[in-house]
C-alpha cells in the first residue's frame, strides 16, 4: 500500500477544508471530500488535483451516504483508510430557546449522521490496515466541564457523540479499528 485513502464527512469549509487542504499537499493521499454542496468545494479547487475526488455527500441521507460508499468501492482502492467525520451544526441557542425541530435537526446532523456514516463506511475501513475513524468533537461535549447557557443542543449532540465513539471502540476492539473523537479546540469560522 502507497497511498493512503481519506474520506471526508464536511469537506467545504472550516476544519474540514483545512484538512483536505493540508492533506492535499502529500501526492500519496487520496482524497475523497464529502459535501453537500459540490460547487462549494469546486469553487477551492477549479481544477482540483488527481488526488481529490468530490463527491456529493449531504450526511443527513442515506442515499448521498450509499452513493459515497458505492463510487468508492468502485474505484481501484475499493477501501477507505482514514475515515474524517467533520460534519456539524450549531443554531447557537440555549436549550430553552431551541424549538423541538431544531434539537432534532441538530441531533440529525451531529449525531444520527456519524452513526449512519461510520456504520455505512465499516466495510471499506475493514478492507485498510490503517482502519482509523476520526470524528470532530468538542470540549462542549464534555459534561464534567460544561458550565455553559448556550449552544445547549449543540453541546448535548457533541456528549451523545463522545459516546457514539466510545460505544464504537469497544464494539469494533476486535477488529483493529481505531476510533478517536477530537476536540480541536476553538475554531472561528
């Protein structure tokens, strides 16, 4: 194996971008970025590199999820090594002032989506011998430590996530999959 093969969950902008950024600059990785929106990447990389691939990802749906999983498996790599699971939301409300849709849309996109992602990915993880699984977290996920009034659905969905990961870990111990929720500390967008 020469290549390292990455999937990026949230691809277009903020962490996510300067991962695929920072990755791009190795000729040996192989980049499949996954956004909802292709132009939004596209508009980065007018004439992206051999080693990007784009692709149309919306994490909220099984089928933009299924599709990822498809065109990858038909590539001559047929595995993904490093899976990046960056994709997530914030209304910036406190919990009283997040309506019922909007925790729920939040949980959608920060927890129900690595879930359906990681699950959808396992068997090209399986086929790598690196087998890592990323997930950007946060420190507001961190019940010991939240002392906060705001961002409480985010801060909710990033604990559900901690332990989204950790269930994974010990679920998938056996197999040799690593998996790592990571703070990245503050980031302004």
């Amino acid at each position: 194996m020469t290549e390292t093969v990455y999937f990026i969950a949230g691809a277009s902008r903020g962490i996510g971008l300067e991962f695929l950024t920072q990755l791009l600059r190795q000729p040996g990785n192989i980049i499949f970025a996954g956004v909802r929106n292709p132009s939004s990447l596209q508009s980065h990389f007018p004439s992206p590199p051999s080693n990007l691939h784009i692709l149309k990802c919306d994490v909220t749906s099984d089928e933009d999820v299924s599709n990822c999983i498809h065109t990858i498996s038909q590539t001559p790599f047929k595995r993904v090594d490093i899976l990046i699971h960056n994709a997530g939301i914030d209304n910036y409300l406190s919990i009283r002032d997040t309506s019922t849709d909007q925790f729920r849309y939040i949980l959608e996109t920060n927890l129900i989506s690595p879930l359906r992602v990681i699950k959808g990915f396992i068997p090209l993880i399986m086929k790598s011998i690196v087998k890592k699984v990323i997930c950007l977290s946060s420190d507001f996920g961190s019940i010991s430590m939240n002392d906060r009034r705001e961002f409480g659905a985010y801060n909710v969905s990033k604990a559900g996530l901690n332990m989204l990961v950790t269930q994974f870990k010990n679920e998938y111990f056996d197999e040799g999959i690593t998996f790592i929720p990571m703070h990245p500390g503050y980031v302004s967008l």
